[in-house]
C-alpha cells in the first residue's frame, strides 16, 4: 500500500490487553480515515480442551474474541464515516469442532465466534450509534 501512495500505520500490540485497542485507534486523527481495519491476531493452543489452564483460556478468548470487538468498537466510528471495512481472520477450525490436522484444537469455540461478529458489526452501519 505504502508503494501506490497510500498512508499505512502498524503498530505492534499486546491485543491481550483490554486497553491496547482503545490506544491503536488513538493513531486514526492522524491518518485522516479508516478504510480498512484488519484484525489478524491469533494464538493456536493444543491440546486436550479440558486439560487447558483457566489463563490459556482466557487468553484465547482475550485475542480471538475480545480484541477483534475492541478494535471495531474502538474504529467504529472512522470506519462509518469512510464506509470502511472490517476484515476478521480466523482459523479454519472455525467451521469444525475439530480440525483434521489437529483432533483435540482447542480454540475452535473462540473462532467460532468470529464468524458473527463481522456481520453484527456491518448492521450497525444502518442504525444510529
């Protein structure tokens, strides 16, 4: 993008961290726009589900779901005002409880969840805020 003239920031972050989306966006005033939010953190932890620690656990949760909503929540209104986009990865054990490379995956459910996340964030651009 930076090679086609484009004003391209990033910023390396611990998305962990409830408050580090919050201070990403901080950066927006300067770029005068969002076209674009890109959310491509993730952490893949193996092993038997139920052997997990609470704390893989929630940082899990922490990265593939909190933070991808933090961040639309945060670029929320740059995005609407440019009609900018929200791109979400996941991992493909998103559509399967278990992935064949990895029968005992254990972050499917958190990746799941990203599915309905962009389309819920894509209604509100109808809706008054």
């Amino acid at each position: 993008a930076r090679a086609l003239g484009a004003q391209v920031i990033t910023e390396a972050a611990d998305l962990t961290d409830p408050k580090a989306p919050a201070a990403l966006a901080a950066h927006l005033p300067t770029l005068g726009g969002l076209d674009a939010l890109i959310s491509n953190a993730g952490v893949a932890l193996r092993g038997p589900l139920l052997s997990l620690s609470v704390a893989d656990w929630d940082t899990t949760h922490a990265l593939h779901v909190r933070a991808p909503w933090l961040l639309a929540r945060a670029c929320h209104a740059a995005l609407k005002e440019c009609r900018g986009s929200i791109v979400i990865t996941a991992s493909v054990s998103a559509q399967h409880a278990t992935a064949p490379a990895r029968p005992q995956h254990a972050c499917w459910r958190s990746n799941w969840r990203l599915n309905g996340a962009p389309m819920a964030f894509a209604s509100t651009r109808s809706r008054p805020a």
